[in-house]
C-alpha cells in the first residue's frame, strides 16, 4: 500500500471513529452536513493517489473509475453495502431482468450486470450519469441500459435537489420539495410506463426518500417481479408523503413477504421483499 492509500486510509478511520452519535446528530442539526462532506471529499481527492478502484464480491470482480474524494469514499469500502451486494448476487438468476433505481455512478449496477442477462439503470443527475456511463465502459458490459430519467409516480418533469459536491459520485441529490438552494431539471417516468426495455425480474432502489414514488409507478410491473430491494429513509420519505411503514405495507399488499436485512448507524436501512410463493398466496396446485 502506497503512503497515500495510508494516509487515505488514516483520515477514513478518524472520520468514522469521531462522525457519529451526537457530533453528526448537532451537524445534520446545524444545517452545515453538506458543507462538511463537500469539504471532506475535497481534503480525500487531494490525498489519494488511486484512478481505479477494483473490488472483489462472491467470485465477481467489478472496477470503478475514482477521481474525486466522494468516489474515493464511496468506493474504497462500497458504501458499507458489500453484504447487500452479496445477498443480491446470491438471489438473482442468469435470466433475470434488474432494475438499479438510483444507480449513482453504478456500484451496484457493475456488479449485477455480470450475472444477469439485462440490467436497467436509472440515473437522472448528469455528472453520475456520465460517470455511471464510463464505469460500464470500464467493465465492458453490453448489457445495460442506461436511463436518465427519475423513476417516480408520474410522467413528466420535476427538479432534481442538487445536495452537497457537485461531482460525480454524490448520492444525496433527491427530487426537489421546493426548500432547495441548488436544483437541475429531470425527467420522471412511471416504471410502469416505460415499453421500450424489458420488465424487472429484481428490483433495488435507492432514492434518497423518494421510494414510495417509485413503488406506486411500478405498481404494475411488481405484479410480476420477483425481489425487490429498497434503501428506507425514514428522516427523508416525510418529505414526499410517505411514512417508512407505508413502504413496507405497499410491498405486502402486493405479495411480497418483507424484512429488514442491513441497518445503517444514522437508520437508513434496507428492505429485502421477496414474492411469496403460490400456496402462501392461498394458490394451490393439484
């Protein structure tokens, strides 16, 4: 390890050790988190020395192109989702269709599409776009299709809150509530009215608040799917109408058997839902 991926390494376990419980509870308080992380990738793009980053995850290897400190953070330990990207590529099939909603620069998105036979990302901020791009380059992947639209209740255009760095790799950018200081213009489609790529077999999504929005546009094409894996917000999803229960009991109605499988310190967490199965749903065969 160079002297720079050590001292990257340094800053990164200081950070963890002192941003957290009541010193992050008074920032986020304070209103000045966004400053801070912008300030923080800065000191970390300055510091590192690394271009790619590879990583290895159940016999799948996938690479990401870094060059800013918020793509060193994010991809030097996976945004701590290395089990949720475990848990996905041991359930889904060679044959399966994957939505990545809220793909970011692709994290999860390079990994899965190794393994499945399409993947569908979406992607509405344009640095993360371009760089969601370059990253399936990298990995040679020919089996993804890129979407810039939001995935949201509606079809049409809404503004995109543009939160914290303005660099490829941020992941707090959200649809906009009308608070916002800094926002871009974005399309949004109902996932289920999208007929020129093919429904999902498994679904992610990762929309910083916004999941309720996308589950009731995919509504339909749910009906069909068989995982869906969803990031909760508990501090954010008021903001769009939403409670943390109503997703679960959304996933429920429509017959999926629902449970949490990885809970973040600031409680974020995910949802894994999974279809039940015909006799569970009061079909019996013979």
């Amino acid at each position: 390890m160079s002297f720079r991926s050590s001292l990257v390494s340094s800053i990164e376990t200081l950070r963890t050790l002192l941003y957290r419980g009541p010193i992050k509870r008074t920032v986020r308080a304070l209103g000045i988190e966004s400053r801070l992380r912008t300030a923080y990738s800065r000191v970390l793009g300055g510091v590192s020395d690394e271009d790619i980053v590879t990583h290895e995850i159940g016999g799948v290897t996938a690479a990401y192109n870094v060059s800013s400190g918020l793509e060193v953070q994010r991809f030097r330990h996976l945004m701590a989702e290395s089990d949720v990207i475990e848990t996905l590529l041991d359930d889904v099939k060679a044959d399966d269709v994957f939505y990545d909603v809220g793909a970011n620069v692709g994290l999860y998105t390079c990994f899965l599409s190794q393994v499945v036979d399409e993947t569908v990302a979406f992607e509405p901020h344009p640095k993360n776009l371009q760089r969601l791009k370059e990253n399936i380059e990298l990995n040679d992947l020919s089996n993804v299709y890129v979407r810039s639209e939001a995935l949201s209740d509606a079809d049409g255009t809404a503004e995109l809150a543009v939160k914290g760095a303005s660099v490829a790799g941020e992941g707090t950018h959200s649809l906009a509530t009308g608070a916002e200081n800094r926002s871009v213009e974005i399309e949004t489609a109902r996932g289920d009215s999208l007929d020129d790529v093919p429904p999902p077999d498994v679904v992610k999504i990762d929309v910083e608040g916004a999941e309720l929005n996308v589950l009731r546009g995919l509504e339909r094409s749910l009906a069909d799917c068989r995982l869906c894996y969803v990031e909760v917000h508990p501090d954010r999803i008021g903001k769009y109408g939403g409670t943390a229960n109503d997703v679960r009991e959304f996933l429920s109605d429509l017959e999926f058997d629902v449970e949490s499988i990885y809970e973040r310190e600031d409680e974020e967490y995910f949802l894994k839902a999974q279809r039940r199965s015909s006799n569970e749903r009061g079909v019996f065969e013979g």
